[in-house]
C-alpha cells in the first residue's frame, strides 16, 4: 500500500532487490531512480498472466546463481526466456 518510490527507498536501504506484478508504474520510478543516482537494488517484474511454474525456476536460478550485487541498478521481466 505504498507510493513507490518508497519501496524502492525501503529496497534501497536494505539492500534487497524487489519482486513485483507491478509493470505499469514501478519501472518509471526505478529509472528515475537510477537517472538520478541513486543505490537501487534490482527491480524484477513478473507479469500476472506468467505460468507460475515458470516464475517460481526463474527466480530460484537468480536466488542460486547470481552474485551479490549483480544485479544492481537493473529492471528486468520474468520471464527471462
């Protein structure tokens, strides 16, 4: 029930990147973000209408293969194939 640019506050300063079904108006606020600057963890949005299955393989490859830090500053879509 928060505005976005506070969560992504909130991701920032605790160094976690965000899971969203939000793709309409999260991504503005994290490009915003970035353009201005400032630490974003990523940003990873999965659509609604995304096979559940599907979602759940790509977020445990990202959980078991990415460094830390990786991803920082990105906004990606799942699915990633």
């Amino acid at each position: 029930g928060e505005a976005d640019p506070i969560i992504l506050d909130w991701c920032a300063n605790n160094n976690r990147v965000l899971l969203t079904h939000d793709v309409t108006t999260i991504t503005k606020h994290a490009y915003e973000r970035v353009a201005a600057g400032k630490s974003m963890p990523a940003v990873f949005e999965v659509p609604r209408n995304i096979q559940l299955g599907a979602a759940v393989e790509d977020i445990l490859l990202l959980a078991e293969y990415s460094l830390e830090g990786e991803w920082k500053g990105q906004i990606r879509y799942l699915p990633f194939r």
